[in-house]
C-alpha cells in the first residue's frame, strides 16, 4: 500500500454535513481534542465561512495529484479541472471540520519526517474547496493531519502559481443528481 492509499484506508466515503451553527461546530471539534493553527481559526472567524442549518450528506473522494494525471504536480486550478472531468468538485469549505470529526483514525503521517514549508504535510488530506477570496491575507483552506498521534485540522495558505506535488491528496465532492422534487422545485415546477 502506497503512502497515499494508507492516508485513505478508514476515510469514510460519504461525510455528513450541516446541523449545527460555526461556533457549535468549532466547540465539537475542541471537544475531541483537535488541534488548530492560527490560520484555521482565522478561518472559522471569517463571516464568510457558514455552515448549513439543515444536515446533508456529501459522497467525497481522495485522490493524489498523480492519480488525476498529473506526474509532475499541477497547480490548483488544474487540479480541480481535472477533477471536474472526472465528476468531482470542490466541496464546501465546512466539510473540512466535518470531515475531521468523522476520520478520527487517521494514520500518523509525518512521524520522524521533518517540518516541512510551502507545501503539504507528509501524510496530510487537504480538503479541495473554493478559497473564500483571492487574496493572499485570507487562508485558502484546511488540511487534516495527524502528527505524533495528535489530530490536526490546520489552515494552509496557498498562491496561484504554486504547484502541488504528486504524493499530495485533495478531497473532493462527486457531483450528484438532485432529487427529482428538488429539480422540479427550482424550474418552479413543484406538484
């Protein structure tokens, strides 16, 4: 097993959303003793960032930046076009924090690696969601990790041009159809 296989061996292919408000999400994760930096609670401070009130569920998949074709790395926005040809899109920028508390068996990934800079983590899952704006003062997502048996849902911040190595793997959303009342409700076609 491959190290980007062994990171997804126990993530759960479908992650439940929503529910609940930002700060009764941050309070959970707290609660189960999960470490932040300062750029994931710059995050969860952001008013930008909302949460569903209702729950919902997202089919998500891993996939390394090799696995989407691209042996050399890519930048974010192939990435995320080619995932898009492959009926994957970014997921929304709570399911990070969801996704930590539902993957609380994450292997270790970094232990005895060193720190690294300016780009993931040994053993990390970056969270593939749309950047709440293009600047370089705002953090543009989170990644999970687990370092020395300790959980880990950081903030990361990323420029246009960066290029993602190959080993790196994103989460992403499978497109999914509608519900047929739903489709009908937004053509105004409710019966």
């Amino acid at each position: 097993m491959d190290q980007a296989d062994s990171r997804r061996a126990f993530m759960p292919s479908t992650v439940r959303i929503g529910g609940m408000s930002k700060s009764e999400l941050l309070r959970v994760v707290r609660e189960h003793n999960v470490q932040l930096n300062r750029a994931a609670e710059a995050l969860f401070e952001d008013r930008r960032f909302t949460t569903l009130s209702r729950e919902d569920s997202i089919e998500i998949e891993a996939l390394s930046v090799a696995e989407l074709g691209f042996g050399e790395g890519a930048t974010y926005g192939q990435i995320t076009a080619r995932a898009l040809e492959s009926g994957l899109i970014e997921c929304p920028l709570e399911l990070g924090p969801h996704l930590r508390l539902q993957f609380l068996s994450q292997p270790d990934g970094a232990d005895g690696m060193p720190l690294t800079h300016g780009r993931a983590p040994p053993g990390s899952i970056t969270v593939a969601s749309p950047p709440l704006d293009d600047t370089g003062e705002t953090a543009k997502g989170f990644y999970l990790g687990r370092v020395d048996g300790v959980l880990w849902l950081r903030g990361y911040w990323s420029r246009a041009g960066h290029v993602w190595s190959p080993e790196d793997v994103l989460v992403f959303s499978r497109v999914q159809a509608a519900p047929a009342a739903e489709r009908r409700a937004r053509k105004g076609r409710v019966r």
